[in-house]
C-alpha cells in the first residue's frame, strides 16, 4: 500500500517539472495517487515521461498555468523569485515548498538511505536502486539521472527501502532523517553558497546530525575532505554507527583489489573479516568505490552482503554517467556529466585505463561562471590527460556572466599544462570539428553538466557520413 500523500501535496505543481530532482518527486507523487502539475522552458523526454503518467505539463512560464484549486507549489533553489507562477502562488496564499522538503515527505514512514557527496551520488543511488530492486526489495527511489534499465530517474516502490540523492549543493540535505546516510566525498564546490571547507564540514556535520537515533553513517576512508570529517566527529555521533570503505588499511570495508576489464571492473573488498568479489559494469577506481559505499550501506539496512555484492553486478550505468553513446567511423562516442575537475579528473583517467593504447578526445563545456572562476585552472589541468580537448563556452545554467571569466581561463590553464586545446565558440561545429580529429579506435568524451550531452548523437551522424 502506498504511504498517504500529504493533503498539502495532493495537487502539487511544479514550477520547473523537468529538472532531474524536481521531475523524479513528481513522478513519485503521481505514482501514489497525487494530482500533478507543472511547467518547465521546454520540451523534453522527460516531459513526455510526465504526461504518460498523467502529469499535466506546461511548456513556457506565466502565472495562468498555475490551477486555482493548486495544494501548493514545489520550487527548486534554481527558481528565480521574479517567476510568473511562483508570484501567482504569493498573491493567492498557495504554499511554497521547496524540492527537498517534498521529498523528505515522500520518505515518511519508509527506511530512507540518502546519499551525499561533492561527486558520485547519482552513480551511487543508482547502484543500490538496481541492486535492491533486484533483491525483489522493490525499492522507491529519486535519483539525478535516468537508469539505462528502468528509463527513468525515481518511482514509488512497495518496499520500505527508499534511496535517494542528498543534495548538498544548497544545504537541503539538512532537511532528510535517513537511517542510512553516505558521505562519498567532501571538497569545496558550489561556490555561491560555501566560501571555505569550514563551511563545507559544517554543513556536513548538520547532516551527519539528522541520521535516525540507531542509524549508520557510510563514510569515505580514502578521501581527505571525508577522513577529516570522521576526524570531526569523533566521539560525537551518539548510537549512529559509522562504518568507512576504501583503500585504507584502516577502512572498516576495505577494498583489496580493483582490476579494470575494459569498460567494467572487477573488485575485491575486505568485509566482516572475508574476501567478497564482484564486477561493475562501469570503468575506474571511483566507480568501483561508490560500489562499494553501495555493498555498505546496504549490509547496514541488513540485505546479505553476498546477495548484495552479486545484484550490484546488475547495475549497467545511469545517464550521463560514462554513457556509452554509440560507435561510428571505429570510434566509441562516450558522455560525461563531469563538470568538477575531481570528477573530470576521474573520468579521464578510466577512460585511459580503458582505451587500451587508443586516443582519448574530450569535448568539454564548462559548467557556472562561479565554479570556472574559481577552479577553471584545476579544469584545464585535467584536460591535460585527454590527447586534445575542445573546449566550448561557458553553461550559464542559474547564473549571470561573471566580468572576465569565460573559457580562456580553462584553456589557458591547459595549454601550460601541455594539452592539445582548442577553443569552439559554435557548438553546432563541434561534431565538423572532430570528424577532423578523429581516428579508428578512438574515445570521444562529450564532458560537462550542460547541454553539450546533445552533442553525442550528432558526432556520431557526422562520423557516420
């Protein structure tokens, strides 16, 4: 039986339906019975995905597409204040709630696990979604890409497990109670709402405060911004359990062993005294140990860790996550979300483990004026381990133009680095571009959190012709 929908939320709408956070709660929604609404800039897929469902969506912005007898509208922080809909909203007394607030909603009464971390949440809740869903655990889930098997980013399960993505990007995150919480990484990013780690950490500490009396915190043993945060909380976590993963000698889930087989890996793990091995159907070390936070958390709500480690095998990728986009000309066209030079970082070099001796070739598109101004040299440095990039202007996204910062930072930073960089100002002669580049045997990476994902099938048109 599907958990009561709040009478506040039995005729949401949504201003912004299809972003990934925002279309997965109404999705959810809408699953449980709930009548939905929204609206969004454009057409999309996910759109689509929506009104088969019985969403009413709304292409474009203005306060008529706001129903009069609305329980209340969901906004995400990315919603302007000057919205049409969300002043309408205001001069009739409907509520405002905002995306995480829904959807810790949406966790009540169930068994929540919620994933955090600066990169790899997405990878992560999509790891264990596949995998408890193949457990027969029949899991509800919201997640920040759509499953290559499923198709879709969330859905209402009838078990009680419910995983979802824990967004720190805003601090919304302070807003969930999970029973299980994942803590991947901790570096400094979003630079509009964080000025230093210090408020990272502290951001961090509130979450790790709001896991259920009882609970268990899964936390990185490997990576510095996350050791120093367990460092921080020593003594300080009540009957919350804390369990580490990673390399580490010391990591209480201790990964032995990670051996790459072209785009998948093989992993071997340290747990409850005993060797564990199992594949993962996506290349690199930092996928490998999200699997592994995955194998964790999950032994901690109390699935088998055999039968755990044996489903994670079933998760085959979730989009824009080294997304194997197609193959044309002998050469393999792969999309990447990676928009944080950590994560570039990541991507490129599973990328180098999995080329075999082939060429690596990246598209990049930077992601926020506020995040190149303040990492675009850490940017053009990872660049330096493709064989050449081409680097486009600059994704606004929520954001204004900052004066003097544009994409010369990157490639500039590159080029010192001893990178092959070019710069494209015209996306639409990307894929002429790199018909000009490419040879057979080649990886071609389309890399950012932008629109630049549109570029894959059009590389691979032209390469077709």
């Amino acid at each position: 039986m599907a958990p009561a929908v709040p009478t506040t939320m039995d005729r949401p709408h949504f201003i912004g339906i299809g972003g990934a956070g925002m279309s997965g709660i109404a999705k959810i929604l809408a699953q449980r019975g709930a009548r939905v609404a929204g609206s969004d800039a454009k057409e999309s897929a996910t759109a689509a995905a929506l009104r088969a469902l019985g969403v009413t969506v709304h292409i474009g912005h203005a306060a008529g597409h706001l129903a009069e007898d609305a329980s209340c509208v969901v906004v995400s922080s990315a919603i302007r204040q000057d919205n049409p809909e969300l002043a309408a909203a205001a001069e009739r007394g409907i509520p405002v709630v905002h995306r995480s607030d829904a959807l810790a909603r949406l966790m009540d009464g169930l068994r929540p696990i919620a994933v955090a971390g600066t990169h790899g949440k997405t990878t992560t809740t999509s790891m264990l979604a596949v995998a408890l869903d193949a457990l027969a655990l029949d899991p509800s889930y919201a997640i920040g890409g759509d499953l290559h098997g499923p198709g879709t980013n969330a859905r209402h399960g009838a078990g009680e497990i419910f995983v979802a993505e824990a967004d720190e990007s805003d601090r919304s995150f302070h807003k969930y109670a999970p029973e299980v919480a994942i803590i991947l990484n901790a570096e400094l990013d979003h630079h509009a709402n964080y000025a230093s780690m210090e408020e990272i950490h502290e951001s961090f500490e509130i979450f790790v405060g709001r896991i259920r009396p009882g609970g268990t915190l899964v936390v990185s043993a490997d990576q510095e911004g996350a050791r120093e945060l367990t460092r921080r909380l020593a003594g300080r976590t009540g009957d919350v359990r804390v369990v580490t993963y990673g390399e580490s000698e010391d990591a209480d889930v201790r990964i032995l062993d990670v051996t790459p087989r072209g785009l998948t890996s093989e992993v071997t793990v340290l747990l409850d005294g005993r060797e564990l091995s199992f594949g993962v159907s996506v290349p690199g070390r930092h996928y490998a140990n999200n699997a592994v936070a995955a194998l964790a958390a999950g032994v901690a709500l109390g699935v088998p860790a055999d039968d755990l480690a044996a489903a994670l095998g079933k998760y085959t990728g979730v989009g824009r996550r080294l997304q194997l986009k197609g193959e044309a000309a002998g050469a393999q066209v792969i999309d990447s979300y990676a928009h944080h030079p950590t994560e570039m970082t990541a991507d490129l070099e599973a990328m180098r483990g999995a080329a075999a001796g082939s060429r690596v070739l990246v598209v990049f598109q930077p992601h926020l004026f506020s995040r190149t101004q303040e990492l675009g040299t850490e940017m053009g440095r990872a660049l330096a381990l493709a064989d050449a990039s081409v680097v486009l202007d600059i994704y606004p996204a929520r954001e204004d133009p900052i004066p003097g910062v544009t994409s010369a930072m990157i490639i500039d930073a590159a080029r010192e680095a001893g990178a092959d960089v070019r710069a494209e100002h015209d996306m639409a002669a990307v894929p002429d571009v790199l018909a000009g580049m490419v040879r057979p045997g080649d990886l071609v990476l389309t890399m950012g959190a932008g629109d630049v994902t549109d570029l894959g099938p059009r590389i691979l048109a032209r390469l077709e012709s």
